[in-house]
C-alpha cells in the first residue's frame, strides 16, 4: 500500500533519467536564471542606499536591510500608481467587452461588407502610434477630453479594439452555430443571445484580452505623456522616468520604482498566467 501510494504520488512528477532530459532541465534552469538577472539587480540595487550603488558593487548584496530607496521610491510614484489603476481598469473592461461585441457580430452575424470591415479593422493594429499623435490631441481637445485620464482611457480603448475584436472573433467562431440557431428558435434576440449563450462561454478569452490590454495600457509611455500633460495626472510610467534627476540620478530610488511599478503586471501573469495559456489555446483551436 506504501509502495502504491508513492507510485500515486509521483505520478504527475518524476526526476529526470535519461541524459537527454536532464539536458533539457539544465538548459532551462540556465534561462530561468538568466531572465531573473534583471530582477535581482533591481530589487538588490533598491534595497541599497544611494552611496551603495555602483557598477562594481550592483552584485553585492545590502549592507544592511533598511529599505533602500523602495520608501521614497513609493511615495514618489503612489498618486501616478492610482492614476494608472484608474485609467487601466476601465479601459480594459471596456475594450474587452466592445471587443467581444464586435467579434460576435463578425464571427456569427455575418452581414454585407463585414470582412472588408473587419480587415480595415485590424489594419488599425498595424499604424504606428506617432503617424496618429497630431490629429488625435487635435480630435481630443475638439472633444474637451484632451488632459484628462479620460481622454487616455479613450485612446487606449480604440486602439485595443483591433486585438480584442480579433481575439473574440477567433474564438466565436469556434461555438458551433447550432447554440445560435436553437436561440433564435426559442425567441431570442441578438443580444440576448450574446448575454445568455455566448458571454458565458467566453471567459477564458476574456482572461486573454483582460491580461493582454491590462500590461500594454499599464506600459504604455507614448499616449501617457502625450495626452496628459500635467505631471500630477500622468500614469505611473512617465512618474517612473521623472525619477531620474537632471544633474544626478539616485540610482537605488530609480531601481525600487522600477520594481514597484512593474508589480503590477508581474502579478496578474504569476495568478492568472495558466488561464492566459488555456484561453490561448481555446482561441488557436477553436478560431
């Protein structure tokens, strides 16, 4: 019984045997390592005070554990962190769920032109950020946003719409249309039908484009400076280049903001990073 037990418990899990594999475990253990390199120079760095950082001792471990520059670090960036969350939050829920409209309707309602729609569509994905940067302030400030965190969350929504569309509608297409037929049966509408069948079927993508338009509005630099002006509403990544002094730069504060301003992402893929690879999937087999 002992013997089964083990046998049970490994089961899912077992050393390596053959040459070959550990091959393979050494190789990613090497590239697990190299890719945590960045990060424990940052959070070492940080943790040191400002006379302690320095190329020859970035490699060197803190003197003493008194917090660095991860203190001054936070109280620098808390008000840009809170504006980040403040734009992030409502701009990736309102692409996602745009986004799942769209590829609802592109996927299931085929209509006159909706190909050609959808291909001028996702050809938005494909300009680059600085050939639209003139018309777009002049189009915010017609429209009285430009400066404000909503104007970003604006911008940011209708330049997530080509991914998000494309995402939904890869993975709409793979909902057998006999669901939708049996709906229309029954009396339902088209957005009942979205409502009561094809939004419950559509969480794993909706973990995709949440994790995916979360990291690239939370990194974007471009737009933030662009359309917010006023250092006290600029998102968290513009606070993070202003940390840096004109004449002098303290190295350890620079580090910790760094750190802190990448928690965030880093979190939602350590939890939520197995579902981001199973709605991956779901889509690439289903779309």
């Amino acid at each position: 019984m002992a013997a089964q037990s083990r046998t049970r418990r490994n089961a899912g899990w077992s050393l390596p045997r053959k040459p070959a594999e550990w091959g393979i475990w050494l190789i990613l253990a090497f590239m697990f390592l190299f890719y945590l390199l960045p990060v424990y120079v940052m959070v070492n760095n940080g943790l040191k005070e400002a006379q302690g950082v320095s190329l020859s001792t970035m490699w060197n471990l803190p003197a003493t554990l008194s917090g660095g520059g991860f203190q001054e670090a936070w109280e620098r960036l808390r008000p840009n962190m809170f504006n980040s969350l403040l734009m992030v939050i409502p701009a990736t829920i309102i692409s996602a769920f745009i986004g799942a409209i769209n590829g609802y309707l592109l996927a299931k309602w085929k209509f006159r032109g909706s190909d050609i729609l959808f291909t001028i569509m996702l050809f938005g994905f494909f300009i680059p950020y600085q050939a639209i940067l003139i018309p777009l302030v002049t189009f915010l400030q017609w429209i009285k946003v430009y400066g404000t965190l909503w104007g970003l969350i604006l911008v940011h929504v209708v330049y997530g719409l080509p991914i998000t569309t494309l995402i939904f509608r890869n993975y709409f297409a793979g909902v057998p249309t006999e669901l939708l037929e049996a709906a229309r049966v029954d009396g339902a509408g088209l957005m009942t039908t979205f409502t009561r069948i094809m939004l419950p079927l559509s969480i794993p993508a909706f973990v995709v484009v949440g994790i995916f338009q979360f990291t690239n509005i939370w990194n974007d630099f471009l737009f933030g400076v662009t359309v917010v002006p006023n250092p006290a509403a600029q998102p968290v990544t513009i606070a993070l280049n202003n940390l840096s002094g004109s004449f002098s730069v303290d190295w350890n504060v620079v580090m910790a903001g760094a750190v802190i301003a990448a928690l965030p992402t880093a979190l939602i893929y350590i939890f939520l990073g197995r579902f981001f690879i199973q709605g991956l999937l779901a889509g690439s087999v289903k779309g």
